[in-house]
C-alpha cells in the first residue's frame, strides 16, 4: 500500500500508515464526511504538512475496502476547499502553500510540586521565558562549521562509547576556564561532564549523601533543587535570604549539623543578590567544622553588568568541601543539555566510581564541538558579546515595562542575572496574574512558587534575555495591562 511519504503518522486519524482504524458506518456522518474529517483534522493538526503526500485514491480504497466513488468524494472536498491538490503521476499532496490558522496562545503548564509555571521542552519560544539565552545572537555559523568538521574528523574509536567523565579534552578546557575566569584552581581530573543541573546535582547526592541527611536550601529558591533533594529522600530545608543572601546564622539555628547547602552566591536564584563575603566565609567556616558539603550552584555567574563578575565561592575554598556546578545552557544553549561538575581533589575518585556507575556526561560528538569552540577562542568572545548585549536587553526590557505598567509594579534594581524581578503591591495576587500572563502566551513566574516558608512580597519572574527592544517590550507590555 502506498505510504504518507517520509512522515510517521497517528494510524487512527491517518489513512496510509499500515492499517488503519476502519470508519464507522453507523455513525450518523457519511463515509466520505469521515474520511474527509480525518485528513482535515491531521492536516490541522500538523500530522500532516504542507507538502506531504496522502495516499492516493486507489490505495485508500482497497485499504478502506470501499468504493472508488466514496474516497474520490472525500479528496473532491479536500481539494474543494484548498487542503489538497491532484499532482498527476506524482501523486496528490497537502496544498503546499497551505496558511493554516494560526495556533493560539500555548497553554501554561499545569503546576507541579507546588512549582507552577515550570517547563522545558515548549513547543515554542515564549516572550520573557525563563532559562533561554538571547539564541537569536548565538553564533550559528560558526557553530556549524565547526560541528561539520567534527564530523568530518570523526574515527572509529569516536564511535565507541565516550569516557564516562566526560572527553578529557573538554575537561582540560574547562578547567583552564574555570581557572582564568572564576578563580577555581583545578585539575581536568576534577571536572565531571554531566547532562545538565539535575544530573549534576543527583550524581552529587548518590556520592555523598545518605537518605534522611538534611540539607540547607535557600528560600525562595530554585523549586527543582527542593524537589529533587526531596525524591532522594534527603530532608530539604528552607533557609531565608535577603539581600546579602544566604542567611547563615538562620541555616545554623535551624539545623548546625545539616549534610550540606545548595546555594546560588554569584546571583541568587531567584532573587539575584550576590552572598556578600562574610557570609561566604562564614559558610565555608561551618562547612570546614561541621564536615559538611556546599554546592555552588553558578547557573549564570559570567552575567554581571555594574562591575566585573564577582569570583566564585569555590575560590575561597581551602579545605575542599565545595563542589562547584556550571553548565552550558545559560552561556550556550539548552538545547546541548551539557554541564560540568569541579569536585575537591579528594573526592575524585569517588565521583569516578559514580560516574561509571551512573554514567550519562552527553555526545562525545557534542562535547567536542564545544571543545573547539572553547578552545579557538569563540566562548570567551560570545560571553563577552552577550554580557554587553544582556546589559542593553536588561535596560530596555526594564524600561519598556515599566513605561506601560510602572503604576502596577516596580522592577528591583538587580546587578546581574538573565531575569527580571517585578515587584507587585502587596495586596494582589502574583500567582493568578502569573497563570493569566501564559495564557495570553507569555511566560511568567509567580515568585510564590519559588517560596516554602519566606515572607516575600508578591512579584513576577521574567526573563530579558530574547526582548530585542524597548518597542517589544512596551508592546507586550500593553498584552499585560488588561490583566492586572
């Protein structure tokens, strides 16, 4: 039987899959009216594209086993209304230049966990959404040509399964990265490949953590590290932040002898204020007494805009018990789901012996394209681009918004970050506005979500990154007056 051509398609909606699900013909609808809807639903529906061919009149007619005149009265239809067209010998085919009626708003995820408004892997870019880098100044070209001749160089011990700590010339270029612009000092052997923060974070926790341990976490604070921490069986708990960030002497009277803290020092998840140096060093001091691990989570630490990047906490660290996570989605993109993971000298070790266990550090063929972009130069001239570019996004975004609803909200005046933190007054609701901005397909967190215990006013999270202009800005902005 002849096949929809290069195109895998739901059997029961589409006739020339294989077979089919046969129509009904005690359903009040006419035959031809049911073939008729399930290629208008398909098309619809994106099942099948312009372009794509369907299966022709005879094909249909024996799989179906009905008459001729049945199938040919549905395609007549089709092709009345313009979502077919007859192609001779080759074939009929979805009407190529088909304008399907636009999609409306995506809807918002329903929330999960007490995290509302979280999620990857939307089937589009959303205005103001969350954990995207501006991907419209990625260097694509470049990315390309060095990804093509990756592939042209690849052998057939490339093939084999990667080192499970990742390629250990990426790992060199990290970690000579790592020591240039965060001032970690740390060997390639050091540094673990993983699939992203979550992996990170759970390959930590398998390496060092039992269940039951307890485990500071700042609040409000990042939802997946609480949720994540929580599925282990570990006893996530919420310690307060204000603008120095991290309030030790909180997390020491809530529980001195807790396992470790998840912390965010370059720029507070969510609230972007930098973990001031005494209580850095009175972290690592509780740390260093108490046999305790930190995790440094620096999703984003190379953006700052009012002075050079602050020097990661893992800098500071004399007695090995911070474990520094970074990752490539927030100075790449997500897309390449690859992060790293520094380890004390004395755990390396351990975390090769998890690695191999738990083994998952991404492509060989990725890592290496990433390698050579480190390597000639291309990652530390991007940063710079974006750092400058992310300084004039902030800005306009900023102003754009609060040129339309500055008398609903003020915006915190942050010094870093890929995200602004839009104050509400104190009266009014942020998550229902949150719920009502995505369906109006925008993206926006309510800072609620992002809170166990804190007593934070109510505000909106809302990336920056990709608003090219003060002009988009204020025209979204204008989509969100009426909600308010």
């Amino acid at each position: 039987m002849e096949r929809v051509k290069n195109r895998h398609v739901d059997q029961a909606m589409i006739p020339g899959a294989g077979s089919i699900a046969p129509l009904d013909p005690s359903a009040p609808e006419p035959l031809y009216r049911q073939i008729y809807d399930r290629f208008r639903a398909a098309i619809a529906g994106g099942l099948l594209k312009p372009g794509d061919r369907v299966p022709s009149v005879r094909a249909l007619t024996q799989e179906l086993g009905l008459a001729r005149g049945t199938v040919e009265a549905a395609y007549s239809l089709l092709a009345a209304e313009g979502y077919v067209q007859a192609r001779g010998q080759a074939g009929t085919v979805v009407t190529p230049d088909l304008a399907l009626r636009a999609p409306g708003p995506v809807p918002a995820p329903a929330p999960v966990g007490g995290a509302g408004a979280f999620a990857t892997g939307l089937a589009a870019i959303l205005p103001f959404q969350m954990g995207l880098p501006a991907l419209d100044a990625f260097p694509r070209k470049i990315w390309a040509r060095l990804g093509a001749r990756a592939v042209r160089a690849t052998q057939r011990d490339d093939m084999a399964y990667p080192p499970t700590s990742g390629l250990r010339d990426l790992r060199t270029e990290i970690a000579a990265y790592l020591q240039v612009a965060r001032g970690i000092a740390c060997s390639p052997a050091q540094v673990f490949l993983t699939t992203g923060y979550r992996h990170t974070l759970a390959l930590i926790v398998r390496a060092l953590l039992q269940p039951g341990d307890k485990v500071w976490h700042e609040d409000p604070g990042y939802p997946p590290t609480r949720e994540l921490l929580a599925h282990a069986g570990l006893s996530p708990l919420p310690v307060p932040v204000d603008r120095d960030g991290l309030a030790v002497s909180e997390g020491l009277r809530i529980a001195p002898r807790a396992r470790a803290a998840v912390v965010t020092p370059a720029h507070q998840s969510p609230l972007c204020v930098a973990l001031s140096l005494p209580r850095r060093l009175a972290l690592l001091d509780w740390a260093q007494r108490n046999r305790s691990w930190i995790v440094e989570d620096d999703y984003d630490g190379e953006y700052r805009y009012v002075s050079r990047p602050l020097p990661a906490l893992k800098s500071l660290d004399r007695d090995g018990r911070v474990l520094y996570a970074g990752t490539f989605s927030k100075v790449l993109f997500p897309g390449l789901r690859l992060a790293y993971l520094a380890v004390p000298e004395g755990l390396v070790e351990r975390f090769d012996e998890i690695g191999r266990i738990f083994a998952g550090g991404g492509p060989a063929l990725t890592q290496e394209i990433v390698r050579a972009f480190i390597a000639e130069g291309h990652f530390a001239r991007h940063i710079q681009r974006m750092r400058k570019l992310y300084a004039q996004r902030r800005e306009m975004a900023a102003a754009g918004l609060a040129a339309v609803l500055g008398r609903h909200l003020r915006i915190d005046p942050q010094p870093g970050g890929m995200h602004l933190v839009l104050r509400l007054d104190a009266r009014r609701a942020d998550e229902p506005l949150a719920a009502r901005v995505r369906e109006q397909g925008m993206y926006a967190h309510a800072l609620r979500d992002w809170t166990v215990e804190a007593r934070e006013p109510p505000a909106l999270l809302m990336s920056f990154t990709n608003i090219d202009t003060q002009e988009t800005a204020e025209r979204l902005a204008r989509r969100i007056l009426p909600l308010f």
